[in-house]
C-alpha cells in the first residue's frame, strides 16, 4: 500500500521549508523529525501541557494538536528563533536571571508564550500573565519564579524599546 504524502512549505524561525508529510502527523512531529528543531517538547501529546508550544502566525499553539497541513504557507517561531544569533531574547535572560528553569522541559513553551504575551502586552499584570501561561504546565518551579521572569523581561524590555 502507498502512502500519500502532501507536499508543505513553511517559514520556520526566517528559513523556509518545503517537506513531505503524511496528512495525520502534526507539526511538533515536522519540528522535531524533519527539521531536527529539538526546543518544542512532547509532554503530552494532548495539547494539555504546553511544552510544545510555538507561534504560528505570531499566535501561540499546542504544535501537538496541529496538523503539520494546516501550517502549509504559515510563519512558525520555536524557541530557537527567539535568540538573535547568540544574544539571548530579553525573556531568555530573565528566566536564567530569575531562576525560572529547573529541569527545563517546559521552559521553551513557557518563553515562546510570554514572548506571545509580552509582543501583545508590553506592561502585564500578575493576574494577566498567570491567565496566559494557563495552558502552559511546570511541575518544578511553582510558576511564582516564571511570573518574576516575565514581569523582569517586560521591564528589561520597555527600558531597551522592546525585542
């Protein structure tokens, strides 16, 4: 039996691809086997936990739960477009800075959602960026440690005129 596979293209961190694809895999699936982009995580594959996260037309997904066909022509950022070169992203700094990773799985999906929040909302609140981070899950830091990160990187971001 022959399998289809359908042809995509997608702009992943400023490279554009085209790849081949059976139509069930998901884009997380593209990211880690096609494209060898190691950031965005399997925690659940449920889209429950967050890990996975990346921007999909500047807008945060579960990479899990979307099929790699509907990113056909889409613009994805995964936590290894955050850096410029190898200046880390104000987040990135923040979260070393404020002690916001500890085993680290979930810190790629933490940072790609509060750069979402952040490009969207410069100034948050606590209560705005604990609604936020919702859907993005740590069992090791407690989150209070992640909210001093965002509320430091959205200070360190408006002193230097944003990313």
């Amino acid at each position: 039996m022959i399998e289809e596979k359908e042809k995509i293209s997608l702009t992943v961190n400023e490279n554009d691809y085209s790849v081949e694809v059976k139509p069930d895999k998901s884009l997380l699936w593209v990211l880690r086997n096609k494209l060898g982009l190691t950031g965005p995580k399997e925690g659940c594959g449920k889209g429950e936990c967050g890990a996975c996260t990346v921007l999909l037309d500047d807008s945060p997904v579960n990479s899990c739960l979307v099929l790699a066909v509907q990113a056909d022509g889409k613009e994805v950022v995964t936590i290894e477009g955050i850096a410029d070169g190898d200046e880390l992203h104000p987040i990135q700094e923040s979260f070393i800075e404020k002690g916001a990773i500890q085993c680290g799985f979930c810190t790629p999906g933490m940072i790609v959602t509060a750069k979402s929040l952040l490009d969207e909302n410069p100034n948050p609140t606590e209560k705005e960026i604990k609604k936020y981070i919702a859907g993005n899950i740590c069992r090791c830091t407690g989150y209070s440690k992640i909210i001093d990160a965002i509320k430091h990187a959205s200070k360190k971001m408006s002193s230097s005129g944003g990313d």
